[in-house]
C-alpha cells in the first residue's frame, strides 16, 4: 500500500525510506487524523488535510496567544461601557458623534472578540 509523503503529499511506493520527489525523509510511524481520518504523518502538529490542531502543546501555545490579544480587547470593551454609564448618571449630555464612537467601539470590540473565539482549534488570521 503506498504511502502518503508528509511533505509533498504525493503517493510514494511502501518500500521508499525517502521520497523521490522531495528527498523528505518517510516515517514509518504514520498515524490517522482523529478528525478527518486521514493519514498524516506522526510529527505533524496540524493535519495536512484539514487544517486541525493535533497536539495539545501547541494549542497552549496558541490559547496563549489568543488571550494576548482577548484580555485587552474584553478590558477595552468593558471599560467604554464603563465610561459611558457614568457620564450617563452623571447626567452629561452626550451628542450623536460620541454615542457614534461608543457604538462603533462597542460593535468592532464584539464582533473581534467573537472572531477569535470561534476560532475554537484553529489559528489568528495572521500566521500561526
């Protein structure tokens, strides 16, 4: 049964110790994807094929990053609405323009923070 270079992608010959189109190296420790069954190789740490994580590691690795950019965000939020509760019951009035600044923070500031949490396994938008 061929085997699938962990490289390249390419079907190579079960004999093969090194793939001849890109002179990768063949693990004979291949293993399946648990998601999408495919077969991978043991050192992946995302699925060629469906773009899953694989190992729990990196996903610390990525959970970290994530709260980097999330804790920020969720202070940020937090805080506009904060400010903006209390010039209300200071009874400040505030004009359209400012109401407009608050809203907008307020509909970027939800709809990244759900962005990045809906990524559940999956990376930023910007590299890994």
């Amino acid at each position: 049964m061929p085997q699938i270079c962990p490289n390249c992608h390419k079907l190579v010959p079960d004999e093969n110790t090194v793939c001849p189109y890109c002179n990768n190296t063949l693990s004979s420790e291949n293993e399946t994807c648990p998601y999408c069954k495919q077969q991978i190789s043991s050192e992946d740490k995302i699925c060629p094929h469906c773009n899953r994580l694989l190992t729990g590691e990196y996903q610390k690795q990525v959970t970290a990053k994530r709260n980097k950019v999330l804790f920020p965000l969720a202070a940020l939020l937090l805080l506009s609405a904060g400010v903006y509760l209390y010039l209300d019951w200071r009874g400040i009035p505030l004009n359209r323009v400012v109401i407009g600044i608050f809203v907008s923070i307020w509909l970027i500031g939800f709809v990244l923070y759900g962005a990045y949490m809906g990524k559940g396994d999956r990376d930023f938008w910007w590299g890994r």
